[in-house]
C-alpha cells in the first residue's frame, strides 16, 4: 500500500451532501464528523472524543458545539473543548483536531494535512464553472472498492476505453490509435484524436451528426485527485484544430477522488457541456450513459484491486501506453516521499548529492 | 488487548441455560463443552479433543460421560479420558480439562484458571439474595460487541448517566453533580446524590412520588467482571441518611459481565427490589426499562470499542469523573501481571527494591 | 499451514465443467482461466494479465486467444503475447504462465509444478474404468471449508466410520474392530473386515441380503490428493477371501480432493459399481445416500479446521488407528521438502550422512 498524499485539497462531498446534522465522513482511512453550523459554512472536525472516543458524530450539536454523547465533553468549531462536566478547568489536550474547509461551487473541500500549508486559492476551480454557455450538473458519488491510484490512473489512460466502454465512450475501430502525453504544469494530460470514424454512442445520443466525425478525448489529471476528461466530436468535414475544440460538441467530464481507505474511493463525478445547456433531460441521459460507462470501470477497477491484494508472482509490465499513469505515479511518490519526512532547511543543500 | 484475568469466577450462565444436552460455551477466549450430569451437577470441560481436535461439544453423552463424534474418545467428567475405541491402553495425555463450577442462586460460576485456587467461598453474594423482603429477577444476556474492560468501567461510572440515558436511569438536571468514589475491600465504590430534585423516568413509574425526591447511585465494581448498582429514590422532606437508604424505594441491578473474546462480551443482568416483590408485572416492567438503558449503553460502548481498534493520534485524557475506571484498571492490571508470572516464593523478597 | 505439492496432477474439473466460455478455476491459492479452444481440448493460463493485473478471465476470447478485458493485450494457448495495442512489439516478459492439462475418464487434470516434470502417463487411472462389467457414476464437486490434509486423513481412516456414519457406511458393532495398514507403491491402504455382521444401511439398500454379511473396508490413499474405497458386503456362507471380493456387491467411491485454499478444498467423488450396471436409478440412489454421509464428514472436517486454526494449548494425540494418516502426512511432509529447494545434483550424495 502507498499511503495518501495529506498536503491537498480533497473533496468531502457535493454540497447538497452535508447539512446541520452530524455527519461522519471518511477519508484517508480518518473519520472526520463534519455539519453547517448556524451561518450555513461548514465545519470539519475529528470524529473521536478525547477522552473515551466515542465518535462526536454519535454526539449532538449544541447551538454551533457538539457535545459528546458519552460525558458530554464539549468543542467548538475550532475543536477546543469549552466544556468537561464535573470539573471546571478545562485542560489544554483536551481538543479535537479542525480540518479547512472551502465551499465553491456547490463542492466542499476539506484539507487533511498540515493546516498552514491549507491555501484556498488552490482549491480545484475552472472558467467553465462560471461561463454561462456551458451547463454544469453534478453526477453521482460513486464507492469504488479499489485504491484511488488505480482510480486515477484510469483516468488519464485514453487506451481503456476502446476495450472496457466499446459500446458507450469507445469503439474497436480506435483500439491502436496511439495515445500523446505530455505535462501542463500541475496536469498530466494524455490525449488522442481519432479522425473520420463513425460517431460513438455518446455523440450518436448527443450530437446530431449525418457524417463521419473527429473525436478528440483529452485527458487532464491534478495529482493527487482530480480528473478532467474533455471529450468531444465535431464533423470531420470542419478539420478542427485542437485549439477550436469549443466549435464541437464538447463535454467535461469531471472526476474528484477521495481516498476512503487503502481500497476503498469515492469517484464523485459530474459533467460540464456546451450543448443543451438549458435541457435538464439532457443531463439526465448524459448521467444515464456515464453510470453505464462507470459501471464498466467499476467492475475492472475492483477486480484489478482484488489481484493486487495477493501475492505477486513477478513484476508487472509497463507498455507504450503506460506513460500517463507513469509520470503520475511517479509524482505522488515524490509528494509521498515529501510528507514522510519534515524538512528543516528553508533551502535545502544536501550533502552528498553531486551531478557534474 | 490488555488480556483475562484467569483466577476468577466468571458467570458461565443462569442455571436455565444448562441442562442435559452439550452446549458449547465461550469465556476468555477457550471454548468449554458444558452440561448437567445426572445428578443435576454441571460439569465444564475443554471443549476440544486432544486427538483430532474435534470440539466435544460435537460428540454425544454416554451417560456421565462424553463421547468425541469423530472416533470415538471417551471422557470423564473430570477430563479423564475412559476409552479409545481400537486400542485398549489409555495414555495419560489422552484427557481434556476440567473446569471447577459452583451453581448458586440460580446462577452457575465457571473458574478458567488454577483449579488448585479456586475456593467456592469467594463466589459472589449479597445477602439480599436469601432475605424475604427482597425480589430477585433474571434479565437477559447482553451481548456487547466491546471488550470487557470498557463494559466494567462503564459500570463504575455515574457520570454517564445524564447523557447516555437522559430519559430513563438520569436526566440533565443533574450533569455536574459530582462523583464520590472509595474503595470497600474489593469493591470499587463511586456514588452520588441527587438531591431535591423531580424523579427521573425509572422513579416516576415505580415509585409513585408526589413531589421532589433525594435520588442516588451507588456503583459497586468488583474485580473483575461484577457491578451491582444501588439506586433508588426517597421523598426529600426524609432527609434520607447514607445509611438509611433501605427506607427508600431501592433497586439493585447487577451485571455478570463474562469475557467472550477480546470484543465480545455477555453482560448478564438481573434485579432484586425492596419493592413491589409479590408482583410479577413489576419485574416484567422493570426488565423492559433495564432493556432501553442497556441498549443506550450499547450503542456508545460498541461504538467506542470500534474507535479503540483503529491506530491512536494521541494519548486518551482522563478527568475528575474517571477515578472509579482508573482504581478498576490499576486493579485488573496488578492481577494480570501477577498471573502472567509464576511465583514460586511463598513470602517473595525481591532483592533489589528497597524504600526508605 | 503445511502448503501445497506442487508436482502433482490434480482435478481442476469434471470434463463437463469445462466449455468454450472463459471460467477461472482456483487450486493452490492460484487462479487459472481455463477453457476449451476450438479443437476441443482444455487450456489453462494464470488468470492474471501481466499489465495491469486484471483476470483473464474477465476478457473474451478472440478464436483461440485470449484479450484482456482492460488494454486488450491478447494471449495465445501457450501464454505468449502476441498482441499489445498501441504498439508493435511484443516484450518476451509479456506472458501468462500455462498449466499442462489431461483429459482423462471425463475428468480434467492440471498440473500447476514445473511443466517439465509433468508426465501424463502418471495421471491416475484403474482399470475398473474402462471394464464393462463396471458402471461409473461421476458425483459432485463437494466444497468443504477444511484444508486438504484434513480430509486426505479422513479417507484413509476407516475407524471413524463407526462414529460419525452410524447409519449409513457404519455401525457402532464395528467399534472395536482392529485397522490394518500397509503400503503398495504410491499407495497407503488401510483396511478392516467386519465378519459375520447384519448388513449396513447401504448394503440393506443395494445388496439384497437375507443374513449376516462379510463387509470391507479398503482405503487407497494415493499422495498427495487421490483416494479410492473399495467396500462390499458378501453372504457370510461364502467365506470370502481377501481377493475374491468381485464375488460380492463391491463399491469403488473415489474421491479426488483439490486444494482451493489453506482451508478450503474440493472433493469432487464419483463412484464404480459391480451391480445394477444398466440401472441409472441405482446411481441416483448411491449419490443420495453418499450425500448423506460426506454431509456427516463435513460437519467434522469443517469443525477441526476451526479448532485448528486456534492456539493449542499442547499437542494433539495420535493413537492406534492413525497409522494411515501418519504415513501419509510423512509423504506429504517428505514431498514439500523435495519442492523447497531445487537440487541440482542428478544423483545427491550427501556428504555428511552416513548410515553405519
């Protein structure tokens, strides 16, 4: 098992998820209790009393506190506890740990790692979200029984779909299309276009298309968790650029992660379009053919997670398609190895590193 | 896990429980095969034959003795084993453990450790059980999905009472009433008193109060694994005296709590009352009270045994409420380090720890 | 846990389990995707791809070759990698392991050790099989919780017919009568004659005897997972020997036992009969009263692998009838050492062993 990167924004669940009730919430194998406290914001707070630990979240709230459902030990929303019955000093270790929150875009946000490091401004965001030509709809929370490497991994992996979605996202006909990658700062992006073919079932549904199509599938992965697929197609006949994919009929396909436990993720996902922004049904059958497609993953991506769980009998391979979920490996282990150790140095010059 | 105490009576079952047919029984973690000889007596022996290990409990009596399902192996009701079927030498390795049981007050009493310290006299009693003011009624068998230690401190823990059950054993009027807590010999004693104040659920059904009440708790936590808890109610204008609490309408509730495993245990409850004792709907009555708290307490202490197999962030904080649990863990961790040793000096002298 | 032969052939199915449909069938803790190509014959390959893992099993099969259902890279019946989309070579790391398989009486065997090794002149075969004066009846693929030594023991035990099959294969007058071990080549044959006796249940049912009957037991236990019993009943008047036993109602049941896991393994049993050849009805009525009775030996099994996968507290015994068991646990032990090293000498000459 690989650990969790905890320097990062994670999202804790659609906003319409969490209301003034106590709510425990999972994530990175820790329990948080999380509620809206009087003025609407959110609050975030370990679900587990100090004293005997009985989760908070089997507690009750008291104005903007929770009071513990054992012996009523008392936190506020920053976790200090303001009340212990039967005494009246109120020890310092007696808390609870606060994990940040942000709320954008009907999307609750929460920070598991150090809380100085927590900057809102680097919370997942895209113009998208506020131009009024594209039509935003949250999708489902998907619990995927599988690490979120896996997860993720098959998000920036435009191979897949030729051979786990040929009915809905792919077609056989795309199967040796090659795949391109290459890194936009934070972003992985892998991506291919398939030229002059048939239109798929996705734009068969959606698009209107007579004639033949380009189709396009880029695939944008923020490490640790966020996944943004823009796929589309447009009439052959247009001979589009990359740069005017917007010209098509385009769709983001958004995936946010949150680790659970080591094989255990939430896939929440939802989708942005530039057609038929103002027909709610339209969103519900996109919604209709990408559970039929997520279901696909599903089944691969907890089958995969099950063989990992055994022995390995030899090193997997790694093949030409590969190079996405590579160099996305390769940086969580870099973030990984970050985390695991604390770092004193404001410029850190190690010793013994020389390269000439 | 802290481990068992092993030189100890534990409550095996109410003597309903037992009767011809063998029946597996589970304490501390060992497997026993118990039954009524036919002479009424209960016998307890390992439940495991020492050929192919097959539980006993699978096999058939032969009269007062029994016999293993798989081929054959006879066993004496003290372990000895009387017959291997192809063969006509009986080696002395060929037996099952015994187990020394004491049947009292409707109740049978199993010792899993030394047989050579087990002394009948120190069963538990009261002297309630044998006095004709005094009704005694058997409750359930609780099944609590938590360890012992967690059920026994809960059961020396007055504090509890005003959150966990507000609406039947407490109520919030008395959350900062503090706790008093000695010790009696082996009893561990925590008390308190409520005084002048409205009867709580439990009072108003049987004590037919007009006006305010004196109320109080007494818990009795006796290593290892019995509580008897003394509460009961009196008018406040009596000006009740500690001593004087037979005056009052008094209820005993006592907990047999029998280690399953590390997180199971049974906790047999049962009641006498100095009220009402020539009416069965009272019993009744009161069971199904006793069956709502139970289950309040249920809930918080599985909940809690969850949290406690999950890795600590910190160290759990004590306060001013918890003397009680800490004399009982101190307790049971002075006998366990004392059994997990064999100390063969009958006046030990340890050479090397001297206080001036 | 004791572990596996690995140079062996084992049953991976009856021959009608097997079809042209891609089926994962689990022996010594490995998954195998077998099948049948399109000349009819049997294919087993490891069940995992070696990319990303996912089972072959839950790909499809194009003509004689197998594409994994994740990045479509494509199998022969060999295991080699003849096809990875999206680029044109073929690493030689790109393979699945592939199992030798016979087809043999409609059985299937596998051999999951060294392919060099395996030699299908040693699959196990008797000549009963191919005797018109026989019927072969295949029975059913009995899963048992229990680890494979366990019911390997089981079948070459006729002690433990008197106590667990009273009313079927035994009877309680046959107790005390005496086992008979000895070894025939790969064989451990452990025996009784129960002389002069009323007729058990199954001979009541398939005999049609009027008196008391000569009855034997005949175990073969063949290393490491193949058992035959030979039993029969004959008029008492006739004064059987030992190698006329055609002459009375004889049974062959076999049992071919698969490891599936430590403490799971199937026990696929058919049967050979001397009587009512022509008379489908009369294998229906073995097949029901053998249900029976290896339901009776899996409420033992099951209950021994529980008890052994708990801490002993001492040894088990081993006891006059354990001859049979004990020889081949030897074998078993002896064979797994062979196995755990690879000796390099063609013909070992230890150096430091002298036998004077």
């Amino acid at each position: 098992m690989t650990g969790f990167v905890k320097n990062a924004w994670y999202v804790a669940g659609w906003s319409r998820e969490i209301d003034a009730e106590l709510r425990r919430v999972t994530l990175l194998n820790e329990h948080v209790v999380m509620f809206r406290k009087s003025d609407g914001s959110v609050v975030a707070l370990e679900d587990r009393c100090p004293h005997r630990l009985l989760p908070l979240s089997k507690g009750k709230r008291i104005g903007d506190t929770v009071q513990c459902g054992y012996h009523g030990l008392t936190f506020d929303c920053s976790g200090k506890c303001v009340r212990v019955p039967g005494q009246t000093n109120l020890p310092a270790s007696a808390y609870v740990q606060a994990y940040p929150i942000v709320e954008k875009h009907d999307i609750v946000w929460i920070w598991m790692g150090d809380p100085a490091k927590a900057d809102p401004e680097t919370v997942f965001d895209m113009p998208e979200f506020s131009d009024p030509n594209w039509a935003a709809h949250q999708g489902d929370a998907l619990h995927l029984k599988s690490n979120y490497l896996n997860v993720a991994e098959n998000l920036v992996d435009p191979a897949h779909v030729s051979f786990v979605h040929p009915t809905t996202l792919g077609s056989s006909a795309s199967e040796n299309v090659p795949v391109h990658v290459r890194t936009e700062g934070e972003a992985i992006v892998a991506w291919r276009w398939i030229r002059d073919a048939e239109p798929v079932g996705f734009f068969k549904a959606f698009g209107g298309f007579a004639g033949n199509v380009d189709r396009w599938h880029y695939y944008y992965l923020y490490t640790p968790c966020t996944a943004v697929i823009d796929f589309g197609s447009i009439d052959t006949e247009k001979h589009c650029a990359e740069e005017d994919r917007d010209q098509g009929v385009r769709i983001f396909a958004l995936h946010f992660m949150t680790p659970v436990t080591e094989t255990h993720t939430i896939d929440r996902w939802m989708h942005l379009r530039n057609t038929a922004q103002d027909d709610p049904e339209a969103a519900d059958r996109m919604d209709a053919m990408f559970r039929k497609a997520f279901a696909e993953d599903q089944e691969i991506l907890e089958a995969v997670q099950q063989e990992e769980l055994r022995p390995a009998k030899r090193r997997p391979i790694r093949i030409a398609i590969d190079k996405g979920p590579l160099v996305y490996r390769k940086r969580i282990n870099d973030l990984l190895e970050l985390e695991r150790t604390e770092d004193l140095a404001s410029d850190p010059s190690p010793a013994f590193v020389y390269h000439d």
